[in-house]
C-alpha cells in the first residue's frame, strides 16, 4: 500500500515538472533560427523604432558622437586603430539579413574610459557600403542608419 501523497510531495512534483518543461523550452529555443527578415527591411532590435536624426544631413540621435569619425574613415578608405576593423562579419547569429559571406564588414565605435575595444561596432553590407547597422550591445541587437552623403573637400 502507497502512502498517501502530501502537500509537500505535489509540490515538488509540480516544481520538478515545472524546470523540465522550462529546460525543454530553452533547449527548442536555441534549435530555432533567427527569425527571417525580407530584403532591405531593418533587423529586429530591442529598440525597434529609428530614432529622429538631430539634423538635416545629421546621424541618428542613436548613433554615439565617436561614431562620426568612424564612419568618416569608413568613407574615406582611411586606416581604422584596431586591426579588426575592416574585416569581415560573418552574421552567425543571422541577426542582419542574410548575405554571402564576405558582404558584411564590422568597425569599432570607440567607448570613453575602456582600454579595449568595448561593444559598440558599426557594420556595414557591400562594397562601397549601401547598408549600414549599429550595435551597442556586442551583436546583440541591430539599429539601422543611413549616414548623411559625403561631402566634397573644399
């Protein structure tokens, strides 16, 4: 003859039901691929709406003020500090639209009072670049921008 079931035991039961089927939820999650993003729409982010740029002609008013020279030299051709700049991202994650490898290029945003690289990159797709994405959060998440056109040396 079983004993009869307490309190205490349904609890656990249900406790350990609980954290097998949240186990089983995360390990179906990671399986799952990013979710698919049509040609040219802006990724997913965790801050979906573009913010107003400051000015006419002016970056987003999401865009740090370091990100001004990066993207100059980005315009230019001009050498980058970090020799990770320039290469290629390869958008494992699948968070940017999907493209043939070598499409993407990343380049540090520099952070103020790190001695490393940080977190915040710009990347941009194609060759002169006509995509342009920003992260602040190490590839987590993407905003997309369009830098203002250069202008011409005076």
């Amino acid at each position: 003859m079983t004993p009869p079931r307490t309190n205490a035991s349904r609890a656990a039961r249900l406790l350990i039901t609980l954290l097998v089927l949240a186990a089983a939820a995360w390990l179906v999650r990671q399986q799952l691929p990013a979710p698919a993003l049509q040609a040219g729409a802006p990724p997913a982010t965790h801050q979906q709406e573009a913010a107003p740029a400051r000015a006419a002609g002016a970056l987003p008013a999401f865009l740090p003020p370091e990100a001004a020279a990066v993207i100059e030299r980005i315009h230019r051709g001009a050498p980058h500090p970090h020799r990770q700049d320039g290469s290629v991202f390869g958008n494992r994650e699948r968070r940017l639209p999907q493209q043939p490898h070598g499409y993407y290029r990343e380049y540090t945003v520099p952070t103020p009072g790190l001695s490393h690289r940080g977190a915040r990159r710009i990347v941009t797709g194609g060759q002169p670049p006509v995509r342009w994405y920003y992260t602040d959060d190490h590839y987590d998440s993407f905003r997309a921008f369009q830098p203002p056109p250069m202008q011409a040396p005076q």
